[in-house]
C-alpha cells in the first residue's frame, strides 16, 4: 500500500545573507547550501597575494531547523598573479 502523501506544504526555505556575497540556504533540514557570485570582487587581502571574492569574517553561528547552532568560516578568494 502506497504512503499516503503528505497534504501539509513546507514552507520553501529562502536564501539569508551570511555577509557581503555569501548567502546560505538550509534545504530539506538537512543540507546548508552556500551561494557565491564569482564575478564578485571585495578588494585584495591584507598581505596583497589575494584578491577576495567572499568571506565570513571569521565564524558565523548558524541556526539549524532543530534550533541548534552550528558555526560557519568560508573564505573565498584567488590568487593575484
């Protein structure tokens, strides 16, 4: 016998803003999705080796769907030829 389907809508989840140019996403419960506009650029790094592309600025607190928190460090850079 078939599982019956369930009639309840899950609300669609909505990309949030982490910092400048990295937004997240939890899908499912489960997953946390990440977004990053490559064609972005925010300025060279400290030493000047890098040019950035997106970061967290250290640990972010993201909170999962069961309400815990999980923390998030993403740096997203290229190097400067």
């Amino acid at each position: 016998m078939p599982e019956p389907k369930n009639t309840k809508a899950e609300p669609k989840a909505k990309w949030e803003k982490l910092t400048e140019n990295l937004l997240f996403i939890i899908n499912g419960g489960k997953n946390v999705m990440f977004k990053v506009d490559f064609t972005k650029e925010l300025g060279e790094s400290k030493s000047g080796k890098s040019m950035i592309i997106a970061s967290s600025k250290g640990n972010k607190p993201v909170v999962l769907p069961d309400g815990s928190t999980i923390k998030v460090g993403i740096n997203v850079y290229r190097s400067i030829a």
